[in-house]
C-alpha cells in the first residue's frame, strides 16, 4: 500500500517514494561508492560552519541516500536538513551551503519528476543543472582502488576534523584551531550537561514546574490551577574544584584545560578553579565571566609564577588551610591537573592528599603524561599522590579529555 500525500513509506517491492514527487526513488546514475565522498565532504562543509555534525548523522545520511537516490534535488535537501539542522536560525546559512555544494556539481541524470499521464523518464530536475545521460560527479572518476580505500576509511577520519584531532596531542595543535576545539569539547560535555539537567526532585521552591504534580494537586480545585508544585537539580555533587599546575612543563596542555573548565561554567554545580607553581591563584571570577581569549590574558597577568617551578604539597596545604571550610565538603570534587613534578616536601604533598581524600566526595587526578605508552608514576609527587586518588586520567588528547568527562558525567 502506497503511503498517504506528504511522507514516505514502502511501496510494493520494498521500494521508496519521494516525498515531493510521490514516484518511487530510482538512482541509476550514481553509485553509493562515489557519492559517498560528496556526502562526507557535505559533512565537513556544515561543521567548518559551526553546525553539529557527527559520525552518527552522516552515516544515517549515507544510509537515507542510498536507499533513496536521487531523483528530486528536493528530497535530498529534506534529509540533509533533517539530520545536520537543530535549530530554526540554521536554515539561511544551511540553504546556502547547499546550494554552493549540490547545485554546482551535476549530480543526476535525467530523470526528474514525472508529469501525470506520462511513462518513461522525464527532463531533468529545475534544482539541478541539466546533464547528459551517464553522466557523474568528478569525484566519481577516480580510480576503483581509490574508492574503495576511501568507503572503507570513513567511519574513521572523513567524516569531521574531530576524528583527526581526537587523538592528536595538544602539544601538537597551534593556537589557530583553538575555536574548533572548543566547539569539540562543548560536544563532549553535552553529556555531562543533559545528565545533570535531567536529574531533578521536588522542592518547595526551584526554577522548574513538576508537571506530573501540577495535575494531582489541582483536582481539588475542579481544574483551576492553583498550585504549582516545583523541582529543582538534584545534585549529588554540589561542587566541583579544580586544581591546575602553570609549570612551564604542564604549558601546553593548560589552555585545554581551562577551556574545558569554562564550558563547566553552565553547570547549576558551583565550578571553582586554582591555578599552582610556587604559588596558590584563585581565578574563578575570570573563568565564569571574561570571554576565554581575554580570561588567559588576565591570567598571565595575574598569576606571578607561570611556568616556573612546582610546589605542589605547599600549594595544596594552602588551598586546604584558607579555602578548605567552605570548599570541601562531602559533595564536593576535587579535580587536580598536573604531571605530578613537584620540588617541594613529599611528606608535606602526602598530608595534604590525605586530608583532601578523607574531606571530598572524590579526588581526581588527570596527568597528559599518562597518555605515553609507556608511562610509570614514577616521579616522587606521582608516586606520593596516587594511593590517595580514586581517579587517574589522562588529559593529552580530546580523547583523554572524553574519559575525564565521562568520569564527571558517572559522579552525578
């Protein structure tokens, strides 16, 4: 049975039918092979442009497409649309893209809608520019070998930028893919942020209506909403605390960091941040409210010992001493970015992690060096520090970054 005007459904023979035409797909002069490249490259085009494309989307684009075709130029925007769009104010900037990238290739041949009454192949689509029978994208000349190569790697690098810098060290990215970073690690803590906006409870007061209460506590009052019942987070861990070493050897991985703690700053968990070499800075105030670019400026201004040496018991007994009654508590984590080379006293930075393991919730400890192959804690502070940590992670790479996230997504 065929579907209804207006959508999509099988019809006799497992077949497709466009949505704008009501004729079954047919795709006879391009094969999945060499459209597959102009779909990738589709991909990378709207995330260069700010848009949120991911592995997942384009292979449910690859997988729409092919079973599709590409008989309407219409369809093939509806779907694209569909998958790559999240918001209304996408569709100028979306409807542009697409015209620059589809409308100056020839794509299909001829063999656009039907007129009714009529059998056979009609003239090509108005969308698209008119092309001789057989005739495909340039990409489509390369040679089978080549094809083949490149269908067999997509689900690894073609699709995003991102799969080429998960796994790049941050000593190895300059500072002019800094925005693209940040749009990676934005996605990577979506999680952490759905989870702790989904997680909610009843109160007496909060930002949010519970509607499912909102019924029952208004039946007495024959329909009249006259109570509206509240939720607010339901928090697990109300504070997070980072810890960050400023040695010159923890110099390139630094602005990661930080750039991770910034888009923390949404989260309703209250988000503290310390910078440490010889000396303990709070920047907090810096990180919530300045723009990034103008908050790592004021920070080399402010924090006197960046990039020298490291004293790290000394600093983490100051934290305790004048920030550790308001700030450590059993809700409380505490998350310390550092490679563990401390010059100080090793029996001091062993009473100070003591004390912070018995008074927070967790500690974490995320170490870049911890992403070499070969890497022991065997460094003095490493070695002092790690009995009283209950996470340690890596932090080298986007990919070390996730784990971290995940670890934070995990404690609330």
């Amino acid at each position: 049975m065929k579907r209804p005007e207006g959508g999509n459904r099988p019809v006799p023979g497992g077949r497709l039918t466009s949505v704008h035409s009501g004729r079954p797909y047919t795709n006879k002069a391009v094969s999945p092979e060499s459209f597959a490249g102009l779909v990738v490259s589709f991909g990378r085009v709207l995330k260069d442009n700010g848009f949120v494309v991911s592995v997942p989307s384009v292979m449910d684009a690859l997988s729409a497409i092919s079973g599709m075709g590409l008989e309407d130029p219409r369809d093939l925007r509806t779907v694209f649309g569909a998958l790559f769009m999240t918001r209304m104010e996408e569709r100028g900037i979306f409807d542009r893209l697409f015209n620059e990238f589809w409308l100056s290739r020839s794509i299909i041949s001829g063999n656009g809608p039907a007129d009714s009454g009529t059998t056979g192949n009609a003239g090509p689509s108005s969308d698209f520019p008119e092309t001789d029978a057989g005739r495909v994208p340039a990409e489509a000349a390369v040679q089978r070998s080549q094809e083949e190569e490149a269908w067999h790697s997509v689900p690894y690098v073609v699709y995003s930028p991102v799969e080429i810098l998960r796994e790049k060290d941050f000593r190895d990215i300059p500072e002019g893919e800094d925005q693209r970073m940040a749009r990676v690690i934005r996605e990577i803590l979506s999680p952490v942020l759905r989870r702790v906006r989904a997680k909610r409870r009843p109160a007496s007061s909060g930002p949010f209506i519970d509607l499912r209460r909102v019924l029952r506590k208004n039946v007495r009052f024959a329909g009249d909403v006259c109570e509206l019942p509240r939720l607010k987070p339901a928090l697990k861990v109300k504070k997070l605390v980072f810890l960050c070493d400023v040695s010159g050897s923890m110099n390139p991985y630094l602005r990661f960091m930080l750039r991770f703690i910034k888009e923390l700053q949404v989260l309703p968990t209250k988000v503290e941040t310390f910078v440490f070499a010889t000396r303990l800075s709070r920047i907090t105030r810096l990180l919530a409210h300045a723009r990034f670019s103008h908050a790592m400026t004021e920070i080399g201004h402010t924090v006197q010992d960046w990039s020298g040496g490291t004293r790290i018991g000394s600093c983490l007994q100051r934290f305790i001493s004048v920030h550790g009654a308001a700030m450590l508590r059993p809700s409380t984590v505490v998350l310390i970015h550092s490679d563990g080379w401390d010059r100080g006293d090793p029996k001091l930075l062993e009473r100070a992690m003591a004390r912070l393991h018995n008074r927070a919730y967790r500690v974490m400890w995320v170490n870049p060096l911890l992403g070499g192959a070969e890497y022991e804690p065997t460094c003095k502070g490493m070695k002092t520090a790690l009995p009283y940590v209950d996470s340690f992670l890596p932090g080298h790479n986007i990919a070390g970054l996730e784990r971290v996230a995940g670890t934070i997504r995990g404690l609330f």
